[in-house]
C-alpha cells in the first residue's frame, strides 16, 4: 500500500492457526523422517570424510532462536576448522574464508551441512519450512535496528524458507525480514510444498551460498562483539 508517496508493506501478523500448526507438524515429521532414511549414505560418507581430513568432531552444535525466542542447539555437519570461533563472537563466512576446510567447502556447495538439522524437525525444535532461525546474539542486534524483526518468529525457524528460496546467504537481514513477514502471512500447506521443490533447484545455483564481503563480515563482527560486551540476549529460555 501507499502512504501519499510512501510505500509501506502491511503485515497482520498472528502467526498460524491450531489446524496449520497441526498440520505442518505431520508434515515435518514424515518428511524429515523419510529424508534421513533416503540421506543416509550421504550422512555416513560425510561423517567419514570430515573425520578422516582433521580428525575433529563431525558435528557442529550452535544456539539458535526459533518460535517465540526458544532457544535451541543447532545441528550441521562441521564445514570449518575446530574452533573457527575462538572468541565465541560471531564471525560470519566470507566468500573465501581460509576457516572453511576443503571438506566444507564441498558440503557448503552442496548444502549437505545442513542435513542434521533434520533431526532437530524431528524433536521439534524446527520446522521443513519457515524464517531461518538467527543466532541469539544476531537477534539481539537485529530487533535493536529493526524492530519488527521479532515478528518472524510468530513461527518456528525452517530448514528453508521464503528468504532463502528468493534471496541469498548475503540478503540483508532487512530484506528478509519482509520476505519472512510475507511468508506467515500467507502461509498455506501448498506454499511450503513449493519452497520446498523450489529449494531443490537453488541448490545448484551458486549465487544462493555466496559469503558476506570482507567489510560486510568485519562489521557483523564488531557490531557482535559490541553487543556481547554490553550484555542481553533475545528470547525466553
């Protein structure tokens, strides 16, 4: 809508209703559950590959804000180093950051760090589809600059979403927002069986996993570090 010659974006946002909360939990639950099975092979070469290069743990754990600011701890397979973050501060991947181990970078291309995640749909921590849930400390700075950032997680977070189907890794977090925003607003059974069939195809397109610049990364960072040092998270524990 239009506000004299203002664009403005209206968002009722009230979450989802009993019967589609219901509903996407059945299909959460069948779908991640017959992805594992079908996925196992590729879990198991994985695992080895990235044991074998460094010896270091396969999985990589980190916090994670979903529905209603619940954190939870995050699954992927391990792309980087050990202790690519050693000061615990955010420090997000560049295009060609010399953390990602050659193992990761194939994983990263292909997206198969993000397969564990499936079993976080399985307990319920998350969602097949929905906004990308955020590190505590990134939503904390985001819902400072933005403060209808909080509306997104009306939701649980999603394996993919709407932002990551129309934009890219380095979107702008204001970008997404809208996006997600769109998202739960017009949420319907058929929209997530389209993300998730458009989500297959991005999957060989390069330009969705470009990294932030390095100035982009550096100012994250700071602006991170800036926050921890302050002190406060997001969300209810």
């Amino acid at each position: 809508m239009h506000y004299f010659d203002t664009p403005l974006l209206l968002a009722r946002n009230d979450g989802l209703s009993i019967e589609q909360v219901v509903i996407k939990r059945l299909m959460d639950i069948g779908v991640s559950f017959l992805m594992l099975l079908v996925c196992s092979p590729i879990f198991l070469i994985t695992a080895a590959a990235i044991k074998i290069y460094d010896g270091g743990p396969v999985f990589f754990y980190q916090e994670r804000c979903t529905k209603d600011g619940k954190i939870f701890s995050i699954c992927k397979f391990r792309s980087m180093i050990v202790d690519a973050e050693q000061k615990g501060i955010s420090v997000p991947a560049t295009e060609k950051d010399p953390r990602i181990t050659p193992v990761g970078h194939v994983i990263r291309k292909l997206r198969i760090d993000e397969l564990p995640q499936l079993f976080n749909i399985l307990k319920g921590d998350m969602s097949l589809v929905g906004p990308r849930p955020e590190r505590v400390e990134h939503v904390k700075l985001y819902s400072e600059q933005i403060p209808e950032f909080a509306y997104r997680m009306k939701v649980k977070g999603g394996l993919t979403g709407y932002a990551q189907v129309y934009g890219k890794y380095n979107t702008t977090a204001y970008d997404k927002l809208k996006m997600d925003l769109m998202y739960i607003q017009n949420y319907s059974l058929l929209l997530d069986i389209e993300i998730l069939f458009k989500t297959v195809k991005i999957l060989f397109e390069k330009e969705s996993t470009e990294g932030f610049s390095e100035e982009a990364s550096e100012t994250m960072e700071r602006r991170t570090e800036e926050e921890t040092e302050g002190g406060g998270v997001c969300g209810k524990e």
